[in-house]
C-alpha cells in the first residue's frame, strides 16, 4: 500500500541508519531486514519524519521539489512494508 | 550492472558482514573446514581484547557480526562476548556444530534478543554427513536442533555445505528445515583450510551445478545462500543477491588470533590485511589496509573477457581460483561453462598453494573415507 502524503511517519525505533558514500545502510534489528537507501535526500527524509506533522511537510523541510514526490511516495512505502519506517500516532 | 553495485565495489565505511573465527579450538575434524580448526592457538585473542573489538565494531556501527570458529562455544568467555556485543547495539548470528546446545543452554540462547543460530548439517542422514564432519556429529548437530525447538528459541538456521554427496538431498534438508520450523541456509563448499585437500572429490559435478542452480531458482526466496553461488549466474536469469564478490569491499574475517582477512574462505598470508592488534585497530585495517584498497579498486576480467556470461558471474568466487592454483583474472573452477575444468587440468599437481596455517589435531581419530559414488 502506497503511503499518503499527509500520513504522520517515524523511522521504526528497532532500526540503526548508517552513512555511506552512496546513501545509507538500514537494518532492522527485529526482522533482520538490510536496506539499502541509495539517495542521500532519502536518508534525510527518513531521519526526519518523526521531525515533521506528515510526510509533505518532511519533504518540503528537506528540499525535495513535488516533481520528486511520487517517487519519494514509492520509496516511503517500500520502507514501510519492510518495516523501516512506520506510522506514528500525531 | 546496477550503480549500487558499482558503489559497493569501491568498499562501504565499514563491513556490512564480518565474521569472526572466534577460536581454532574445536571438538569436531570436518575434512572441508575452511580455517583448518581443531586445537587452540595460544595467541587467540583474550577476553578484554575481544570486547575493545567488540567496542571498535560498535563505533563503526557494525549492525551484526557472524561467529564462528572453529567451535565458537567451546570459549568459556562465549556467553560474556556475546552477552556484550548484542548490549553494544551488535547483533550475533554464531556457527556452531550443536555439540554444547544441552537443555540448559538451549534455554539461555533462547531468552536472548538479536541472537541468530546456525547449526552445521551436510547430510539428511548419519552417513552423508558424518563422512565430511566425523563421526556422531549427525547426533549432535539433531539434539542441538531438538533442544532449541523445545526451548522455544524460534526460527534457527540449518546451514549446509552443498557438496557432491548432498546435492540429491536438497528437497530432504528443506522438508527437515520445515520440519523444525527453522530456516534452511544452503552455501559454497570452497577449496579452503582442510577443504584445499578435500575440494576435489567433493564439490559438485558440472551436471550438479545446473541442478542446484534450478532448485535455487525454484526455493532461493526462501532459502539463505549469503550470495555465495553466483557463478551459476550464468546459466540464465540472476539468483537473488548482490551479485558480486564481497572481499574486502563489503566482507571480511577476524581470525582467532586477530588477523583480518578478505573474506572466510582466504586465511592465507596473501590475503591478510592487517590485525587488531595493530595501531589504529581493526577500523585501520578495514579503511586503510593496501590489501583492502586494491580489492577495492576495478578488478580485471582477464582470461573471461571475451565470454558473454562474465557480467553475470563476475568470474566466480576469488578463493576458490586461488586455492585451486588458478589465476585470480580468469574462469572459477566451477565455471558453468566448462572453462574452471579446462583450467584446472593445466594446473601443474602441487602448485596451488597450500593454506598458511593448520590448526588441525596431530591425530585424526575414526576419519571415515570418503565414498565416492
């Protein structure tokens, strides 16, 4: 399931996000999961949602343009199904 | 080839998986072992020397680290050192061949978090796997796995070494991984350690290779294989996983002593980078080393070059070529093509080189022979 924009995200708290030259590595410490997030503006949105009321806000106070959304959008709920980042109660 | 993929080659800040030989101890003589284990080395890093790695790893943001040995439980620190890395955020995923998982300590490992098992099998049956891991480790490896399911520990993993006596057993391992609720892991025999001497009669026939191969393709979603058999990559579409060879770039070994290597299958002097030991520590060694940068470096296709399946098995697995005294730029000795064979008949007998070190028993008790069909 696609996330909205307006839904209210946080990075899951049993996830470590680690820097590298390319992006960044996270991996679930629950379910064992290793992602890799190959775009530096995706590490920022990650480590900021919990930051932010919804997921626009995050990507408008990260500086992605709203051509970028969709693909944003497609990212966020990539990370969602596997755990990475997960709804938050506002 | 994927950007990703080209990024990971140039080498990550830190391994994303490293093992550590815990110890060259070991209760168990497997005619294919990869670090030659069986007695102690007295070097073998101590308890305060394991942690300040252990403190290194956590710095680095280390996510897990893979033990092995050797017989990792044979330590008598193995809880402490444990015990430590999960509390410093580093989760463990150990190797071992069952023979301490009594009721007791079955219970222990299974009140613990970010703790993940593997349990060594290489046949269905006693005498498949007690040929290649010695007499009564069927036994062993059998109760460690019952412990742990009644102790309710949760999913452990069956790992196999596939070898030429085992490929016809694939659907049996996976009927038991099933059996047991657990995770079936299913990786490369590789001509390292004692396996330098063995790998000839055992690894599996060409004709094998495209039989593993398409079981693979068939279960591999839900089979572990820790990417090791993407030389079969050419015979069609990928296998899941990264595809590439990790050494150095995104894997290496901590040996007993504290040696870092490239990757488990090369503890050879030629692939050493450095120790723990040394000033500037393993984060020195992993960053630094000139070993580590040349691998990381673009790697030649060499004698492969001209052959349209290279992109897609990237020449097969480093160690298995060297320790078979082929050339690191040309086919693996498995090559699916046929080449690793053509390779391998004109490599003169006795010319590859030998594992450095042997850790082995001076007396080898009950060694079954090994049968070949």
């Amino acid at each position: 399931m696609a996330v909205a924009l307006d839904s209210a995200l946080e990075l899951h708290p049993q996830v470590a996000v680690r820097p590298e030259p390319f992006g960044a590595l996270a991996y679930h410490y629950g379910n064992r999961r290793l992602i890799f997030l190959k775009h530096p503006d995706v590490v920022s949105v990650v480590n900021n949602l919990a930051a932010h009321d919804c997921v626009q806000s995050t990507l408008d106070a990260c500086g992605v343009a709203p051509e970028r959304w969709p693909s944003f959008v497609t990212a966020l709920s990539s990370l969602e199904s596997s755990e990475i980042v997960r709804e938050r109660a506002r | 080839m994927s950007a990703l993929v080209e990024q990971l080659k140039g080498g990550l800040d830190a391994p994303i998986c490293l093992t550590w030989e815990l110890t060259y101890a070991c209760n168990l003589q497997c005619v294919h072992c990869l670090s030659s284990s069986g007695q102690r080395d007295p070097r073998e890093l101590s308890t305060a020397e394991a942690k300040r790695v252990l403190d290194e790893l956590r710095e680095l943001q280390v996510f897990y680290i893979n033990i092995g040995g050797g017989e990792p439980m044979v330590r008598r620190d193995f809880f402490e050192l444990v015990e430590y890395s999960v509390n410093s955020g580093i989760g463990v995923k150990f190797s071992t061949n069952g023979a301490f998982i009594d009721t007791d300590k079955a219970r222990r490992l299974a009140s613990m978090d970010y703790l993940d098992i593997q349990i060594s099998l290489d046949g269905v049956d006693e005498a498949t796997n007690d040929a290649v891991r010695g007499a009564g480790s069927y036994r062993l490896a059998r109760t460690a796995m019952d412990n742990l399911a009644a102790a309710g520990f949760g999913p452990f993993k069956i790992s196999v070494v596939v070898t030429r006596h085992n490929v016809p057993q694939l659907d049996q391992f996976k009927a038991l991984a099933d059996s047991y609720g657990a995770q079936l892991r299913i990786t490369r025999l590789r001509p390292a350690g004692r396996g330098a001497d063995t790998w000839h009669e055992l690894h599996p026939t060409l004709g094998q290779q495209r039989e593993i191969y398409d079981w693979l393709l068939k279960h591999g979603d839900n089979v572990l294989t820790g990417d090791s058999f993407f030389h079969l990559n050419a015979l069609g579409d990928p296998l899941p996983g990264l595809n590439m060879c990790g050494a150095g770039r995104v894997v290496c070994l901590i040996d007993p002593i504290g040696d870092v290597y490239a990757c488990p299958f090369v503890i050879h002097d030629e692939f050493r980078a450095g120790n723990v030991r040394d000033e500037g520590g393993f984060a020195r060694v992993w960053k630094q080393s000139d070993l580590f940068r040349s691998l990381r470096e673009p790697q030649s296709a060499g004698a492969c070059a001209s052959c349209g399946a290279y992109d897609a098995c990237q020449g097969g697995c480093m160690a298995a070529k060297f320790f078979t005294g082929l050339p690191l730029d040309g086919p693996d000795p498995e090559c699916v093509g046929g080449e690793g064979e053509h390779a391998l008949a004109d490599v003169t007998l006795g010319s590859a080189p030998k594992p450095s070190q042997d850790h082995s028993q001076p007396v080898r008790l009950s060694r079954k022979p090994i049968a070949v069909p």
